[in-house]
C-alpha cells in the first residue's frame, strides 16, 4: 500500500481524473463511469468504450473492441503468475487476484517481487493493486466532479500520463538483452503501424514488434530463433 500510495497512486489518479471528465463530456452517468473504471480496469479500454459510445456503435461490438484491448493482458499474465504464485495460496485466490492486474501493477510487481520471499509476493500484488484499484475509483469520481475544471487538452494530458510513467518503469528496468530488443522494436514498430493502419496499430505493433525483438535477441545471443 506504501507503494502504490506514492508516484505510482499518483499517476494513476492522473489519468483516472482524465477518463472522469471525458467521461462526463461524453454523456456517460457517474455510476456508468465508475463501473467502467471498476469493471475494465485499463484506461485504454475505458477510452475504446467512450469513442464507441459516442459514435453510436452496437453493444455487441463494443464489447468486443474493449476486450481486444485487454489482449495485453494475457502476456502479462502469463509472465506473473509463476512469479508471485506459491503453494500456500489457493487456484482460486491466485485467479482472483490476476484481476487486479494492469499495467503498473504488472510492472511495479516484477520489479519489486525479486527482492521479496516467494511467499510474500501475492501478498504484496494484491495490497498493492488493490490499492491502486481503490484509487482509480475514487479519482474517476473527482474528475467527474470537476470536469468543468479541466480544458481538453489538459484531460487528454491526464490520459496520457499512465502510459508515459509504464514507458519509463520498462526502460529502468531494461537490463537484459530481451528487454532492450524488446523496446527498441516496439518503439519502431508502433508509429510506423499506425500510420498504415490506426485501428490495428496497436494489435499488430505488439505481434510484430515483440516477434522481431525476440528474434534479434535470439540472434544476438546466438541461440537459433
């Protein structure tokens, strides 16, 4: 909790402060609001949400488009699991908490979790992204308040802070070789895909980012892809 409640907390609150106005700009309820910050829990799917609203697409496919936002998730999963799972906790209470992942739960957990005993690290994902859920509700809610506070370029300023303070925790933490492909290919990969397609940008700058890097790591530490 000591950790979430600094920089981390913060920047979060951040960009909740930011989806609270949009929010409330694009004519979602504070209930509405708060549910998609509580339920999604991913600033990039809460905003994929909003556009769809306001552009008056199905609920069907709004569904959809939020749930490919979160295909991130899997990755991220798939690489903590194993790092914060240990024999005394129950299946069900390790699922229960990966609900709580996002990104600067994921990233804060890696890094902290090496210095911690295999048997404390669930503790501590969960009291610190629990905490972070926590404050992202209540900062949904204030930026919902104070809307009329906030000009447009300063919400989008606020949404835009989360994945800038994720961008600077993986290059602190770029130590290996992996890491450094891993940066570099998707730093190149994304602008340049989103130019030749905005709507699959993302999807495609993470498969085809993430494939290259591996495969120059591979290379590069003379192992055959």
């Amino acid at each position: 909790m000591r950790d979430a409640l600094g920089v981390p907390g913060a920047v979060l609150a951040a960009g909740m402060l930011g989806f609270g106005a949009l929010a409330l700009e694009s004519g979602l309820s504070l209930l509405m609001a708060l549910a998609c910050t509580a339920g999604i829990w991913a600033l990039p799917g809460q905003i994929v949400l909003i556009e769809m609203h306001m552009s008056g697409a199905p609920g069907a496919l709004t569904v959809l488009a939020v749930t490919l936002t979160a295909a991130r998730f899997l990755p991220m999963a798939v690489s903590l699991m194993p790092v914060i799972r240990d024999p005394g906790y129950s299946r069900a209470t390790v699922y229960s908490a990966a609900q709580l992942l996002a990104m600067t739960s994921w990233a804060w957990t890696m890094r902290r979790c090496a210095d911690l005993p295999r048997e404390s690290r669930l503790a501590y994902f969960i009291g610190f992204s629990a905490t972070c859920w926590t404050i992202g509700v209540a900062a949904t809610a204030i930026g919902y308040y104070l809307a009329g506070s906030f000009s447009p370029l300063m919400r989008m300023g606020f949404v835009f802070l989360n994945p800038v303070y994720f961008v600077v925790l993986l290059v602190a933490d770029a130590r290996t070789v992996l890491a450094v492909c891993a940066l570099v290919c998707g730093a190149i990969a994304g602008p340049l895909l989103y130019y030749a397609n905005p709507q699959w940008s993302v999807l495609l700058a993470g498969l085809i980012g993430g494939t290259a890097g591996y495969v120059i790591q591979r290379v590069l530490t003379g192992r055959r892809a």
